[in-house]
C-alpha cells in the first residue's frame, strides 16, 4: 500500500498507540488548512510537507508563488498574480498515519471550489497570526467547517515576531468563533525573545535554539530554573511564570469529545517560518484528528469501513500538466478501497466507469494509486465524463449530499466578439461549468448565456481560459439582474405557472433546473411573498 511513499523522517510520530494499527481507515488524516492570506499557510504546508518527506527541499511550495513554475502554476493568471487559484491535494506519510492535505486558494475572494474542498476533508488546521488574530476570512472559511462539524486544530503563528498577549489571542478565538479553546502548548516569550514552547501539564519544554530533532526537555515544573535561563530580561521570567500558571490551571483542558463535535479547539503556539512547533501540530493531528468519518448520501450514511467502495467528485481541474490537455476529476474515496483497473458505477448516468489510472499527488508530482481507501483523495483523468458532484460507486444507487452550488453574486451575460463562434462557446461553457469555474444560466428567452460567479476573480479566470484554451475573446455586459435562486414546488405544476408568467427572468442552469433571475433583492422578495408554493432556494446539492 503506498508503497511509493517514501517515509523519510526517522523519528515516528508520537501517537501514544492510539492509532498504532494496520487498519487503512483508521491511519487516514484527510485536513485542509484555512486561513487568512498572509498568515502562513504556504510555509507551514511546506514544512508540514518536509516532516512527510513528500519534499525535498523547503522552499519547494513557496516557489509557486514566486512565479517558478511548477506543475499546478499552470495559470496565466495565476502566474501573473501570484496566487494559487487552484485546488490541490497533497499526500504524505509521517508516522503511522498516511495524511491527505487539500490545499485551499489562498486568494481573498470568496470562492466555491474553497467551499466544495471542505466538504472533503475530516479536519482543519485554523491558522492565525499572533499579531493579528482572527481575520475576516479565517472567520468565514471557519463558518463554513462550522456548518460541517469539522474539528478545528490551531495553530498560533509567527511567534517570533512581535505578537499578541496569548490570552488576548485564546480570548479572541472563544468570543469571536463561540468556540472553546484548550492551549496543548503555551509560549516561552514572544517576539524578540521568544524562546520555546512549554507542552502544558507534561512538564516538557521544546527550545527554539534546539534542533528541531532534539525533541523536548524534561522540566520540573514552571518554577524551573530553565525557564530563568532562557528568559533572561529583568522580571520576565516571573511574569512567564505566572501567565503559565494561569494557562495551566485556569483554561480549559483538551477534551476529545468536545473537539471531535466542533465544540473545542486545541491550540499549538510557533512559527512556520522557523519551522517551530510545526512538529508538536503533525503529532497532534495525529494524535487526535479524526480519521474518515461517515458521509451522508441521499438513501443512508456511507462508513467509510463498508466494504464496497463509494466516493464523490468535489473538484474537477483541467490542464494541470499544460502538455497533456487532460481533465482531473478530484474525488474523495468515502469507503471500501478502490483499485486501479476496477470498474465503477457513475450514478448520474448509469454508466461504467474504468479507473484506470487514478492518481495520487504529491507536493511535485503525481503517481499512479494502485489502492486507495477511505479518507483518500485520487485524481481521476477524464475527458468530461465526470462532473462536480458526482458519486461512485460498486453499483450501489446512491448520491452523495452536500457538495454545493451557491447561488451567485454576480451576473454578466457574455459578449463574444465573432457571431460565427457561438456554437463552440455553449461547448466551452458547458465544460467551464461542469468544472464548476463558473455557474451557467441559459436564459429562456434564448438571449446570450449568462455566467454567474461568487468571486469576481472567476470571470477573469472564465475570460482567460476560453481565449487561452478555445481561442474565444468574449468580454462581459452587464445584466439587469443581480441575484438569483433555483426555484421548487412541490408541484410541477405550480413551476409551470411560475416558468409562464417570468418569461424572461427564467433561465436553466446546466442540470436544466429552472433558475429565477431578478433585478434587486427587493423584487426577489415581493415574488416570494407572492408565490407562497415555490421555494426560493440559494444553495443546490449537485445532483
Ligand atoms: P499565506 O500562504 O498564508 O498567504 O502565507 P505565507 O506562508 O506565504 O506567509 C506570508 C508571509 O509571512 C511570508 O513573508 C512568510 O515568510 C511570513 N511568515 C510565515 N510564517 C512565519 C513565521 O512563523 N514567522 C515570521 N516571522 N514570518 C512568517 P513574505 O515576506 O510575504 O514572503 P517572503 O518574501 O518571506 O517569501
């Protein structure tokens, strides 16, 4: 199994034997990191990577945003602005546990693909910067983890440089996140004279001068002499001293249950720059972070220790290697094992689908899997069979729930400059939505398609791509509509009478689902109260 990852690092990680079994499942880790931009994401993942051996060098990650190409830096765009537009995932083994990091864009705007990536993951690292604390995005990114019940491990960064009060910070998250907080970790000075960290009731103190090797060292307690020797300003190891005292007896303890349900959060203090504390996280996530849980289809829940294997696509990504025009359905395995060669169900259409060459990724590269189990994300080469959402199975007729569609915040219909092209346009925009880069509405009175996007970033992304990719120069016009919502009844006819009399604010969406279009909140809201039989709704399953 794995048997091309190389577990490089000889120390394994301390798991306490919880998790010291052979069982596939139960080793698994799958987690995505939230943050806000500039907190450090890109170099903790790079040193998270370096821990699993999946890189050689550090720097290897944050050569993408340097413009250095790489395989997923296939973008102009993404080149140009320096930022990773795309989803990727990254496997690596530390330990005992195989790990499944999915990387999230790392831009400001809102957008799905971020969205769909958590519906994927068991876990999530909240990383924050001790100057700042918690910011707008990390908020919203943990809102939606929130949604899911998605067990929340935090990582206080940056503490070598001028921070925050640690309580201040713990305070912060608990008021702002109504999430409890239980510090594994409390710091040993901060900025200037940061000097470690003390693992809190194990009397054990990681040295920041100390190899990241050399482990922790044994202390007697707070009142240590150590701790006078490496906080050396006049008084300051006193006040240390109390700080610690306060975290050690007056905050919550970690509590498994409360931080599997969502409820509680353990907190790591270090910095990713100096590659400090980054090793007591991966031992912690190991430790505690839960391994594939259940996934909810439309007939039952799925345990991802059920024999037959189930999966669904939550990402689709094209051209990640510019020399091969391929298509990668991301699909996350939800149970059983998957086998290259193996023939699966695609629900949707009925059909038969070989897996041939399914794919693990890795920070550089990507490989064939010949086994995948619960918990694992594979790459799935197609030419446009499989679309976002999509489910997999053995046969079994299930759907899996919950990979969304929001509704979008901006509306433009497309310009395309050369009438003759139209026909290869509705082709490119039928591929560019079941990639889910843009959301595409054909309006019912046959006028122009209209795309529909949550992040302005995406109609760059939409305009860069039909150009770079189909050879279609296409601008955008306004519309006279701002929001949208997919429209049901629990009768078709009442649809009907809806459809009839909004002619040309209706419009279908790829699935063919009836979409209303309308000018301003405010007419949106005088037609719900109107039609008291639709439902207005803002979100769709992917069906
Ligand atoms: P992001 O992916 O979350 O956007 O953050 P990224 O890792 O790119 O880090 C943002 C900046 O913060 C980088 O500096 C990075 O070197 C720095 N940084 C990350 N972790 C730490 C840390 O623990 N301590 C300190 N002091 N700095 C840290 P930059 O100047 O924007 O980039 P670069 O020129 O250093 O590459």
């Amino acid at each position: 199994m794995h048997a091309m990852l190389m577990q490089t690092d000889p120390k394994p990680a301390s798991t306490d034997g919880a998790n010291k079994t052979a069982d596939p499942v139960a080793r698994r880790r799958t987690f995505a990191i939230i943050s806000h931009p500039d907190a450090g994401k890109t170099t903790l993942t790079e040193k998270l990577l370096l821990f699993g051996g999946a890189i050689q060098l550090a720097g290897e990650v944050k050569a993408k945003r340097n413009r250095v190409s790489t395989r997923s830096d296939w973008m102009g765009i993404e080149k140009e602005r320096g930022i990773s537009v795309v989803t990727s995932v990254m496997t690596f083994e530390y330990g005992d546990c195989v790990f499944n990091l999915l990387d999230t864009p790392g831009h400001e705007d809102f957008s799905e693909d971020t969205y769909r990536t958590l519906t994927a993951v068991d876990s999530a690292v909240m990383v924050i910067d001790a100057a700042k604390g918690i910011e707008a995005r990390t908020r919203k990114l943990f809102e939606v983890c929130r949604l899911r019940d998605i067990p929340i491990v935090t990582f206080v960064n940056k503490l070598d440089r001028e921070a925050r009060d640690p309580f201040e910070l713990l305070d912060e998250i608990e008021k702002t996140l109504a999430l409890d907080v239980a510090p594994v970790t409390w710091p040993i000075g901060r900025g200037r004279s940061f000097a470690g960290t003390y693992d809190l009731g194990n009397n054990r103190v990681r040295r920041l001068d100390a190899a990241d090797d050399a482990g922790t060292v044994p202390v007697s307690g707070i009142d240590d002499p150590l701790f006078d020797q490496l906080l050396t300003e006049q008084g300051e190891a006193a006040t240390w001293r109390e700080e610690a005292e306060l975290a050690e007896g007056g905050l919550k303890r970690f509590d498994l249950a409360a931080f599997r349900e969502g409820h509680l959060t353990p907190v790591f203090f270090g910095s990713a720059l100096r590659n400090f504390g980054v090793r007591d996280l991966i031992d912690g996530l190991a430790r505690v972070a839960p391994p594939p849980r259940g996934q909810d289809a439309d007939k039952r829940r799925i345990e991802p220790t059920e024999p037959k294997m189930t999966g669904f696509v939550f990402k689709i990504q094209a051209n990640m290697d510019p020399n091969h025009r391929d298509r990668i359905a991301f699909m996350r395995v939800c149970s059983g094992q998957l086998r290259r060669g193996m023939k699966a169900k695609l629900v949707r259409t009925g059909k038969p689908i070989p897996l041939t060459a399914p794919q693990f990724f890795f920070a550089q590269d990507r490989a064939i899997a010949d086994e995948a189990f619960a918990g694992d994300v594979v790459g799935i080469p197609n030419h446009g069979t499989l679309r976002i959402g999509d489910t997999l199975t053995e046969g079994e007729e299930i759907v899996f729930r919950g990979v969304p569609s929001f509704a979008p915040e901006i509306m433009r219909r497309i310009k395309l400059g050369d009438a003759m092209k139209a026909k290869k346009l509705k082709e490119a925009l039928q591929q560019m939505g079941e990639e889910g880069v843009v959301q595409v509405f054909v309006p019912q009175d046959g006028s122009q398609a209209i795309v529909g996007v949550v992040g302005a970033l995406q109609l760059d992304v939409l305009k860069e791509r039909l150009q770079a990719e189909y050879g279609l120069p296409v601008d955008y016009d306004q519309t006279r509509f701002s929001v949208c919502r997919w429209i049901e009844s629990d009768t078709e006819i009442e649809i009907d009478k809806f459809v009839e009399s909004h002619g040309s604010a209706m419009a279908k969406d790829l699935d063919g689902a009836p979409v209303f279009m309308a000018a301003t909140a405010f007419s949106l809201r005088y037609e719900q109260e109107r039609w008291e039989k639709i439902r207005f709704t803002d979100v769709k399953d992917y069906q």
